[in-house]
C-alpha cells in the first residue's frame, strides 16, 4: 500500500493508511478492483499503547478489510515482550473475530538474532489469540520446522534469500507464506531495464514484455470499477 501512493513502507501513517470511516479514493479503487480479501501491514498500529493499537485495529475494521498485522518494532526499538503481547492482544479484542489478526515478531529484521525470544514471543502471541504468528527474518528449514512445532498457532513466511521452496515449507506445515514487496521491486526492476533499453540500446525489445503484460492487466481487470472520486 505504502508503496503504491508511494511511499516507504515505515513512513505511512494512520490517518492516510486508513482514512478513518471513509477510505481514501486510492483505497476505495483498490478494495474494488480486487475479488480477493484485501489484509494490510499496520506496523506497530501506529502506535505505541494497547489502547491506540486498539483503535487503529477498530478502524481497519470499518473500512472492511479481511485481515491486519501488528509488529512488534516501534519504529526504532523491539518492544518489551511483555508490551508486546498486550498490544497483540488489544489488537485481538478490538478486530472481535471479523479480522484475521497476524501479530509478528521483528526480531531477525532488525539485528536480534535471538531465536529463543522470536519463539517465546510469537508462543505469545499465540495464546493472545492471534489467527497467525509471523517471524519475517527466519529462513533455514530448522528454524522454520521449529517454530512450526513448538507454536500452536498457524505460521507465516516470508520469502527470502535461504528461505525454503514453497513445496517445502507445505511438507513443514506452514500455515501463510508471503512474498513482502519482492513482487512490486520485481516490476521496478523490469521497468528500470525496459528504459535503460530504449535510452541506451537503441532497440525496442521490451515492447515483447509489454505486449505479454497488456494482455495480461486486461485479463485481471476487464473493467474498470466505477469509483467515487470525491
């Protein structure tokens, strides 16, 4: 989403991440076009409270996503475990059984590379009432396998370097796996080298790509949502 108005993700905010009672214009074509639950990324709830966790969580849920995740980076600094699990489980009351609620431990995204605490916190989260638990940052079959077995609570992947095939992480018992952004970079990358052709090589080569690609958009989106704009 932050990428998409864009911005960095870590630099939305409240206010323009949900829009309160009445999602933006860019969210209300998105929620739209897709046929699909829509969950969204609200890092650390924007906020550091259970209460405001609470609240933000109150909001996604009147703009009628499917899903929300809770971090548990402030920002700047790992909250204490503790702090941590009673943000969660705010987060839990306040979606009241109509969100599915990822809680996620930030540990190895951030230089924690304390595998025990990434376990004990996301054991937590579990029994907070977390739908999954969500580790990004973890990345051999061992660690994956043991997270899965020790915590009752479906498990989320993220895709990375050293991270497991999808068949493997299905033999495991993954529950989630997500991609993040790699999708979205992944375009970015396409289009750099698309334009790096057309100024540099004097060829036209990515109108091969473009071709596959129009084909493509008008098979996912053969019309366009009629949207209020106001």
């Amino acid at each position: 989403m932050a990428s998409t108005a864009p911005r960095s993700t870590g630099t939305e905010s409240r206010r323009p991440a949900l829009s309160g009672i009445r999602p933006s214009w860019h969210q209300r074509l998105l929620w739209a076009t897709l046929e699909v639950p829509v969950s969204v990324d609200l890092e650390n709830g924007f906020s550091h409270t259970p209460e405001d966790v609470a609240e933000t969580v109150r909001m996604a849920l009147s703009t009628g996503l499917a899903g929300v995740s809770i971090e548990d980076w402030s920002g700047h600094h790992l909250y204490e475990k503790e702090l941590a699990v009673e943000r969660g489980h705010a987060a839990v009351e306040a979606a009241d059984s109509q969100l599915v609620v990822t809680l996620r431990a930030e540990n190895h995204l951030h230089g924690v590379d304390d595998f025990d605490d990434t376990v004990a916190r996301l054991s937590a989260c579990g029994r907070a009432g977390a739908d999954v638990v969500y580790a990004p940052g973890l990345s051999t079959t061992e660690q994956i396998a043991t997270v899965v077995s020790v915590v009752e609570t479906p498990v989320n992947v993220l895709v990375r370097p050293g991270v497991p095939k999808l068949s493997e992480l299905t033999e495991i018992g993954v529950g989630r796996v997500s991609v993040g952004g790699s999708f979205a970079f992944a375009a970015y990358q396409a289009l750099a080298e698309a334009a790096s052709e057309f100024m540099h090589m004097d060829t036209y080569g990515f109108l091969d790509a473009a071709s596959t690609g129009s084909a493509l958009f008008q098979e996912a989106f053969p019309h366009r949502p009629e949207t209020d704009t106001a």
